[in-house]
C-alpha cells in the first residue's frame, strides 16, 4: 500500500486551543505512533483557533483500516477523550507530496 497523508484542520473552540494541543501532545500522538501512523508536523493557529497536522500511514492495509483500529483501541477508550468537547470544525484532506 502507497503512503497516505491526510492534512487535518480543526477548529477549536475558544479557550480550549492549549489543552487541546497538550492531551493531543499526551495521548493521542504515542498511541498512533504505536499504530504505526506518523506524525508529519503540527502548528496551533492561534489567530484562527485552529490546530493543523499532518498524519500518514504506510503499513500494512488502509489508512481507513488503520484509523479504526485506533479509534477501537482500549487506550483510546480510556483516554476519556470526546473531540466535540474541543472541537467544532474538522477538515480532512489526502495530500501528496509535491516537494
């Protein structure tokens, strides 16, 4: 299977932008990089309360695949983390390297 990179734009809701960024830091980056995803960059927006990254999978199977096997994991149960609770807006896009 081809590298897959999403770039992923969320929009956060007032005041939640360092929290947000610091449980994603925590929790949700050691997890994909646990399940074989990598984390390509990550820039908070502060003039737009937004939180860009870029995420990409090259293994085995889909990144579709891939991404439930995360969002079923115990660990990401566990973590209590509802993104509606920080996020009002997400935007999802494949992107390919151009440079």
């Amino acid at each position: 299977m081809a590298k897959i990179t999403q770039l992923r734009t969320y929009t956060v809701r007032d005041g939640k932008l360092d929290e947000w960024v610091e449980r994603w830091r925590e929790e949700i980056v050691p997890l994909r990089l646990e399940l074989g995803f990598t984390i390509d960059g990550a820039w908070a927006d502060r003039e737009r309360n937004q939180f860009i990254w870029l995420i990409s999978y090259d293994g085995p199977g889909t990144f579709a695949e891939r991404n439930a096997v995360y969002w079923a994991s115990p660990r990401r149960k566990a973590m209590g983390l509802d993104p509606d609770d920080y996020l009002t807006r997400t935007e999802e896009r494949v992107v390919e390297r151009s440079y």
